[in-house]
C-alpha cells in the first residue's frame, strides 16, 4: 500500500483537538481527499434493487437526489423512530456531558469535533427535533433544532462514514447510548436516497449472488482451499481434506470470505483446515453460505437479514447438526444479536454438542453457532491436542480485541487461553485499550477502502500506538486477532504507525504449535518463515 | 454558538426571576400559589408518564446489549455477571450499578497526546461531581417532604438530622445543601471552560444547570440569609396537599423566586433531556442480557425479506459447479 498521498506519520499525530471557531451546525462538512469513501456504483445498486442508481461522487456539486429526497428522508425517520425503540430513546435521552468525546478512535486521531459521537449524534438528533419534536418546532434552534437541507445531507454522509460503528463510546455513556446504533439508522435513511459506499453496496451484492464478498464463484473456492491444503501438505507432511459442500457432515463451518482470499487471513484458514483434519472432525465449508461476514450491518437491518439468511437455509439443506463460525468481528455481531431473530428459529438443528471432548455449549443453545475460540478453547481444556508452544517463539504476541467480539459478545478469555497454550510469549497491550475499551483498527463498517486512507490511519492511530509501547516494552512483533477485517486493515496501519509488527488470526498460531499426528519435523511456520531456534538445533 | 447559548440562557433565567418578583408585588400571587403548583404538577405527571409510554411502545426489534466484560460460555471460564449479564438478576444487578453509582461514567478517561501518542488519563471528577449532585437532589427532595406531610415522619427526620451531622452554622449546613451546589457549580463550570463542551453546548444545557443552580440558591438564601417564616410555608404546602390553597403572608420575596423557578422545572421536565430519568431504565443496551444465543428474541414486525435461494444460486452456477466436482441438488 502506497503512503505516498497521505501526510507522513509525524506529521499525522499533530493533532489539534481545539474546536474551530465556528459553530458546527454553520460549517459544512469539506470532502478533503483520503477522508471519504466513493460512492456505491449504479451496478451494485440495481442488483440490490437498492433506490436512486446512478453515476456520482460525494465532491460533486449535485447528488442527484430524487426530488423528493426530504419527504423519504423523513417519512424514513418516522418509520424507524417507531419501530426501534434504541434510535427513538437515543434521540431524546443524551445530556451531552461530553464523556463519550474521546472515547472514538475517529475523533482521537482527527481532532475534528463532529467525531465526537455526541456531535455524530446531534447531526441526526438536530434534524429530529426540528421535524418530531414540538420544542424544536417551536423554538427551533434555541431548542437545538435545524432545517434538513442538502448540506446536512453531505454531513450525514460525511460523517457516518467516519464511524466504524465500534461501540466504544457506548461502553462509557451513563445511558449506553451507541452510536453505532445512530449511525446505522443514518445510513439506512441515506440509503433510501441511494447515497451509500461502493465498499459496501458491491460486497454486499457480491455477496447477495455468489454467497461471498469477494465474489468468489463455486470452483473458484475449491481451487483456493485445495491450494491451501497443498500448502498444508508442504509446511507439514500432512494431507487434509477439503469438505465443501458435504451432506450429511456433522457441522457447518462459516468463516468470513477473507480468510480464504487474501493474507494473512490465508494461514488463518488453513490453520482452522488443519485443526478440523486433527481432530476428526466431520464438518464442511459450503460455497453458498461461503461469508459469515455481512455488509448488510453498515446498510440496513434489511440487507443484514437479506444476506444472513444463506448460513440457516445451507445448514438446513446440507442437515448438519450445528454451525460453527470463523474469527470475524462482524459476522459475530450479527450471528450473535440479530441472526436467531431475523432468520431463526433454527429448530431444524441440535443443540451444539462437541464431538470431541462432549461439551454441550450451553451458551448458544438457541442460535446453534458456536464460535471457533470457545470450540477450540474447549478442546486445549480438556487435553484434546498436542501443542507445541516453542514453535511460535520468533513470534512476540500482543492481542487485539476487536469491536464486535468485545462489546457485542463480551468473548475475552477465550482468544486469550489459546493464544496463552500455543505462544510463550504473550504481552497485553495497556488497559484502557484492550477488552471492552478496545480501540477499532479504523477500516471497519466499510470504511477499509484505499480511497479512505488518511481517515483509516488516524482512525487507526490509537490501537496502532498501544501495539508500538509494546513493541517499544516487550519487542512485540505479532499482533494477533479475531477479525477479517482487521486482517485485512491492521498491516498496512502498522507499516505506517509501526513498521516491523505482523499481524494474523489466532488459529494461525494455534495451527503453528499443533502437533499434528504423521507429520514431518516442522522447519517453518505456516508463511513459510523458519522457526525460532530450528537453525540452533541442527548446529548443536 | 456556546456562548450565545450560554447568555440566551442566563437572560431566561433572569426573566424568569424577574417575572416572579413581579408577580411578589401584584395581585397574581394566587395564581403564583394556588393554579401554577396544579398545572406544573399536572404537566410534570402526564408528560412525564407520556414521554415514557412513548418510549415504552416502540419496539425493541433486537438485543443490542453492550457488554463490558466477559460472555457467560464455557463453565471453567469466569463470567462477568454485572458487566456482561446472562439472566434477570445480573441485569437488575448492572441497572442498580448504572442507577445508583453511575458505573459507566466510572469508566471515564481523558486522552491527551503527550509525545507523539495518545495518554489515557483517569478522569473520575465527572463521575464525582455528577454523582453528588444527583445524591443531594434525591436527598434535598426527600427532606422537601416535611413539608408535605404532617406530622412529619420519623424518617424524613432522620434524614435531615444526618444530612445536617456536622452542626455547621446556625440554622444547621445540610450537607447535601453543600454537596449540590458544588457538584452543579462543577458540571456548570465544565460547560464554560472545556472548549469541547462548549462547543457542544446547547442553550438548554446551560438551561438546566442554571435553572437548578437558581433552585439551590434561593432555597440556602431562605435558608441561611433571609429566613423565610417556615410555618407559613408549611401552611401552603399543606394547603395544596389538601386542596385548599392559600396565598401565604410574609414568605419573602426569594420564596416566589423560588417557587418560580421550581414550577419552571416541573413543567420544562417532561419535553427536556432531564427525561433521561426516565430513559436510562429503558435503554437497550443496558437494560437487557446478553443471552443472546441461549434464547431467542423476538422482533414483533420481523418481516420476510427478499433473499437468494439456493436454488436460484444451483441455477446460475451449476455447470461451474460441476465442472469443480461439486454435488448439485438437480442434475
């Protein structure tokens, strides 16, 4: 990835967290290149059905907003405020003591106040008191009220597009008001405008078709998962199988698409396709439901249930028992708060019963999902695989929670038990950054984009500067995590803030200290890399 | 903006008083008496319970619970029952935390970049000051209820011999008296001097604070300076409990500032953000388990949506499938 558009790193940091003069609801919000996302292409509209497609950029003078883009816009407001008791309550409970000001990685690493999430907020809670409040109707600004114009429009746009919705502000709010809430309820409203970003709409209409976000057709995941256990085979003697599509298989395995196109999330993969082959386990991949990740979460509630609904109607057909997921944040926020809702119930499963160790996972007795660190927690726990720490020696390991598992699961100890049986050296990074307080890697909720550079790396900037004490502390050099996305967005935000800190999922590492039964004496990880005191070995 | 908001609101304010000096020397004391504390009741009641139905009828479509600690999944791993409740009784637990002590607020931290990197600083005076204040709010409120009630309660008795513990002064410095004024004159001072806040600042911010500032204040200067004649009030007080209102003689002029300002509260509750009283007990993120997986929710307009049927992927991909070895459901 190319830094060369974007200020360098030193200059970057100089932020200046002094509001400007001028009020916010008098100062429009300005398209600085590197700061915003392009617009979702007419293409990936229409296979949607999604509104109003067309050719635009946010810049541009002239939307092409349908001419009567303020009544949908409203009626849409209305509608939600009925239907979602959060987006009504959140609308009318914040005292703007200002305690969740500092809390977003966007307004940390920009400086600019309406990254505060209470101004984020007020963008929409303004136009709302002026249209569903009579003090707004009746004293307008003095009541914090203001017309809905074009302008306001592009502030919307602008700005919930610079949140990732990661709900670190909702941890802090006395009334746990989130903005990852308001933020989903305004970018629904700009999508009944069709004012969205390509980042999302063709993801998610990728996904829509082929079942995947990266479009990934039928052969083409067989050819990339074989090719992985080829490379399996190479690391570690070993052949394992690639169950795809598998009736009868005993567990439907759901992983974001990431891991299966690019690194590092690759090994990640692989690490999962070794661990299953370890331990028996009868399960398959399918290429209809190949994403559990879901874009749908930074459009609509729509579009989330729209692109869910694959993972229940391929267990059903396939007739596994139960479905076990990948490390995703995302995806997890949806299997966990919204599938069994939306798409469930799933009583055409069982409850989810480990074939290995027995262990009945109480805790997702209703949705049939577990996720993979508490299946593969489960096993170290009860003795179930041979693991061989020493082989991740050359790796310094710090963990990155991300979002989702941490505020909308509360999944902790999980990562950290593997992470803690496959590595010998593991260093948390400090506190008021980690677990519940964990600060987004800057590119999620759609906004991971190139286009969106500079605004990624300050977004990133906070979580980027708690890895760098630890490298500075402990010579950290791995940041381990379970999100594709972060996957996908924390290496090149740690070759701009910290270069020299690689990143990968936790099974990546668990897959490099399991001891797999008939396979050859390892000599490097699974990048292909030697490991740590291999050569000292030979020479002794 | 902020401080134009903030003079829009001391001006208000000053109407106000001025209004209710106004009406001290007119013939409009009766209304001032014996109409405004029904109406500001009456208005406090219904739009309180009516802002709360409101809320109370939209839907909770999902289970949106914000956790803060770790899940309740494997047995051997130590859950976090008040940060991350599986059941009613850590969810009661986390609301009691949230209600009483401000748990969330406890968390707060301030950023400052110090060398090139951001520094989290503890910043508990928020917490601190927010939590007196509300504390001395329900206790001064409480003690309000001599007024009300005749004889007066042993309890409200009590109350006011502990708040006043430390016998400062003749008549006696409650502490909560103290503990009020401090916290407001805090969360009112933020306000002005954090540039952020001010920035956020709307006019009825500085509305509230001031508004509850001129409560306290007329109430310790009828306390301490300008004593008003107790009983008179108590009369009135009394008076409207039993609905025979009376217009009191000799109260002073501070006690229908006063009053002013208190009707003013009560009738500007329900359609303000001090109806976040209300909110916080039905906030989604707080108010539920996260059980999320164990049971299932249900959303009451859960509506069917248009998806891509597997078969209607099989149809497109079929040939590529086969191509690839995979089975098909149709030939």
């Amino acid at each position: 990835m190319s830094f060369a558009k974007i200020p360098k790193p030193d200059d970057l940091i100089a932020i200046q967290y002094e509001p400007p003069e001028t009020p916010w609801m008098e100062t429009p919000a300005v398209f600085r290149p590197g700061t915003w996302s392009y617009s979702g292409t007419a293409k990936s509209l229409t296979a949607l059905g999604l509104p109003n497609p067309r050719s635009w950029q946010p810049p541009d003078e002239d939307w092409k907003l349908p001419e009567n883009w303020k009544e949908i816009i409203l009626e849409g407001m209305r509608e939600r405020l009925e239907k979602y008791r959060s987006f009504k309550l959140f609308m009318d409970v914040c005292v703007r003591c200002g305690a969740c000001a500092d809390k977003c990685h966007f307004y940390i690493g920009s400086g600019d106040p309406r990254n505060m999430p209470v101004l984020r907020a007020e963008l929409l809670r303004s136009v709302y008191r002026r249209y569903f409040t009579k003090s707004g109707k009746l004293f307008g600004r003095l009541a914090g009220a203001r017309d809905l114009t074009v302008d306001v429009l592009k502030e919307w746009f602008y700005y919930f597009y610079q949140c990732t919705e990661c709900r670190r502000c909702s941890a802090f709010c006395p009334f746990g008001i989130d903005q990852a809430e308001i933020t989903m309820m305004g970018r629904e409203l700009l999508n009944l405008v069709g004012c969205n970003i390509n980042w999302v709409t063709e993801p998610a209409a990728n996904c829509f078709r082929t079942g995947n976000h990266l479009g990934i057709q039928p052969g083409g995941i067989k050819d990339i998962l074989d090719f992985f256990a080829d490379d399996i085979e190479d690391r570690t003697g070993v052949r394992v199988e690639v169950p795809l599509n598998k009736k009868g298989a005993e567990i439907l395995f759901v992983t974001p698409s990431g891991d299966y196109f690019a690194d590092p999330g690759t090994y990640t993969c692989m690490g999962y396709m070794m661990l299953f082959h370890e331990i028996g386990l009868n399960y398959t991949f399918s290429t209809y439901a190949s994403e559990g990740g879901n874009f749908g979460l930074f459009s609509s509630h729509e579009m989330i249930k729209r692109l869910n609904a694959k993972i229940y109607a391929e267990a059903k057909r396939l007739g596994v028992k139960w479905i076990l997921g990948g490390e995703c944040g995302h995806m997890w926020r949806v299997i966990q708060q919204y599938m069994d809702t939306m798409n469930g119930p799933a009583d055409f499963l069982e409850e989810p019963v480990s074939p290995i160790t027995g262990t009945r996972f109480e805790n997702a007795r209703s949705t049939k999902m577990v996720h993979i660190v508490e299946f593969t927690a489960d096993l170290i726990r009860n003795g179930k695989l041979k693991i061989d720490p020493s082989r991740n020696d050359a790796q310094r390991v710090t963990f990155h929670d991300s979002c989702n598992p941490a505020r909308a699961m509360g999944l902790f100890e999980e990562p950290r038990y593997i992470i803690n049986h496959a590595c010998n050296h593991f260093y948390e990074m400090a506190e008021d950054t980690i677990r519940e307080k964990t600060l987004c890697c800057g590119g999620g909720a759609g906004l991971g984009n190139d286009e969106n550079l500079e605004m990624r790396m300050r977004g990133g900037m906070p979580r980027a500067m708690a890895v760098k004490q630890v490298k500075e502390k402990h010579g950290v050099n791995r940041l381990a995590c379970i999100c594709a996305i972060d996957r996908a967005t924390l290496p090149p935000l740690m070759d701009y803030w910290v270069p020299g800190v690689t990143v990968s999922g936790v099974h990546e590492l668990l897959a490099n200290a399991l001891v797999m039964t008939g396979e050859k004496e390892r000599t490097t990880d699974l990048r292909g890399e030697p490991l740590e005191g291999k050569a000292v070995d030979e020479t002794l | 903006m902020g401080s134009m908001n903030l003079w829009i609101s001391l001006i208000t304010i000053l109407i106000l008083i001025l209004s209710a000096l106004g009406v001290a020397f007119s013939t409009l004391t009766f209304f001032l008496m014996a109409v405004l504390p029904y109406a500001a009741f009456t208005v406090f009641i219904v739009g309180f319970i009516y802002r709360v139905v409101q809320w109370a009828k939209a839907p909770v479509p999902f289970r949106i619970t914000t956790t803060c600690g770790q899940q309740t999944s494997l047995p051997w791993i130590k859950n976090a029952p008040l940060e991350s409740p599986s059941n009613i009784w850590g969810v009661i637990g986390r609301m009691a935390l949230e209600v009483f002590l401000f748990r969330s607020l406890f968390r707060n931290t301030k950023v400052d970049i110090l060398q090139k990197r951001p520094v989290y600083g503890s910043a508990k005076w928020l917490w601190f000051f927010s939590l007196l204040f509300h504390w001395s709010l329900l206790i001064i409120w409480l003690r309000h209820l001599r007024f009300f009630i005749e004889p007066i309660a042993l309890w409200i008795n009590g109350l006011s011999a502990v708040d006043g513990f430390f016998k400062i002064g003749v008549p006696t410095l409650y502490l909560s008296d103290a503990a009020i004024l401090a916290g407001l004159t805090f969360l009112f001072l933020r306000r002005i001097v954090v540039p952020q806040l001010r920035y956020i600042s709307l006019v009825t911010d500085y509305f509230a604070l001031l508004l509850l500032l001129g409560i306290v204040t007329t109430g310790l200067l009828m306390r301490h300076f300008f004593p008003a004649d107790l009983l008179q009030v108590k009369n009135l007080a009394l008076g409207w409990v039993t609905f025979a209102p009376a217009a009191p003689k000799g109260v002073g002029k501070v006690f229908y500032i006063h009053l002013c300002f208190v009707f003013t509260l009560l009738t500007w509750f329900p359609m303000s953000k001090l109806m976040h009283m209300g909110g916080i007990f039905l906030s989604p993120t707080r108010n539920l388990a996260n059980d999320n997986r164990m049971r299932r929710h249900l959303n009451p307009w859960n509506a069917p949506v248009k998806v891509h049927t597997y078969e209607e992927y099989e149809d497109e991909f079929r040939d590529k499938m086969k191509l690839a070895g995979l089975p098909v459901e149709k030939e």
